[in-house]
C-alpha cells in the first residue's frame, strides 16, 4: 500500500501562496523547475498556512472550553510553554518559552487551554510586546481572575541571521495584571518560574 499523507489545507489559498512563492524562487535567481525546487511552492503554502493558523482560533473560545466553577484562589501557573511565531517585519521566526500564571475567582481552565492560548496569538504575525499582552488580556477577559502574569523568553532570527546577527541574545517581555502588580505576588511568580521544582 502506498503512503498517503493527508492535509487539511485551503485549495483556493494553497494555489494563491504557491503561485506567489514560485515567483520569489525565480526572483532570488533560482530555477523553480528544478527538480528539488518543482513541489517547493506547494510546501511553503501549506507551512504558511500551518504557521499562521492562529487567525483561525479564538482564544476566549478555547477558555470558555473547558471552564469550570471552582473555589480555589491561588496561584495557578503553567510554565515553559514552547512557542514559535513569525516576527512581522521580516517574516522570520522568533521561538522560546512562556510563563503564564492566573489568579482564579470562581472559576478555573483546563490547563492545556492556556497553552492552546499562547498557540492562538504565536501563530500569528507577530512582535513580542503585543504577543504578551494578547495573552494576557484573552485570560483577563475569559476567565475575571484576580489577577494575571505573562512572561515570554524568545529568540528572533531577525536578530540572530541578518541584521546585528547577535547568536546568543534572548528578548524577555512580561505583563501584569491585578494581584500581579503587586510587588509580593509578582515576586512570588517570577521566583517560581524561575525555579527547578523537579
């Protein structure tokens, strides 16, 4: 039996992209026809799509999901969320690890929703600042906690294979909300964060 992948991808979309990625290989001097170059277009259309799917997610959705009503108001953190996005100005990756933590007030998420979150802003053309606050501010307004914390550590090709071309520079963004602006409580997430509980 032959192998068959399958993919859910758009035709109309997929015909647009390929067309258009064909034209770049032929504009940077290479010969789409190529043979490792023919199906090229094709991959790149599908990847972009695959990429950028967070258009198609709604991260209040994801929240509400999975919500439940639950009496427990402390700390709730998920931590080490691998990431990967696309930084808008150069269309290059950018990739690390967020930190997201939430107060409840009456009500509590799947734990794997927040991760889905931080997928539904990354998968995106993005910049670092906004992804933050995005997060943020889907799990302010799903979940009313008493307070939010979001940190995100990454690594932009922008950065690292063109331009300044610094290898080993790691860009850190945070934003607060509620309990967290609180010195104490802020405190308190970034020492655990911080720590190796393991």
């Amino acid at each position: 039996m032959a192998y068959k992948k399958i993919d859910h991808y758009n035709e109309h979309t997929t015909t647009d992209l390929s067309g258009n990625y064909k034209s770049i290989i032929d504009l940077i001097g290479e010969d789409a026809q190529r043979e490792g170059l023919l199906k090229t277009p094709e991959r790149v259309a599908k990847a972009m799509q695959y990429i950028t799917q967070g258009y198609e997610m709604d991260a209040r959705s994801i929240l509400n999901s999975a919500k439940f009503h639950e009496s427990y108001s402390e700390m709730v953190i998920v931590k080490d969320i691998e990431l990967y996005s696309l930084c808008e100005h150069h269309m290059l990756p950018f990739f690390g690890k967020a930190h997201v933590a939430y107060i409840p007030n009456g009500y509590i998420t799947g734990l794997s929703k927040i991760a889905r979150v931080v997928d539904c802003f990354a998968r995106r053309l993005q910049v670092q600042e906004r992804l933050t606050h995005q997060i943020l501010d889907a799990i302010q307004e799903a979940l009313n906690p008493l307070g939010v914390a979001v940190v995100i550590e990454a690594q932009h090709l922008c950065m690292m294979m063109r331009g300044v071309q610094k290898q080993n520079s790691v860009t850190t963004t945070s934003a607060f909300s509620g309990a967290f602006e609180k010195n104490e409580t802020r405190s308190e997430f970034l020492r655990l964060i911080a720590a190796d509980l393991k």
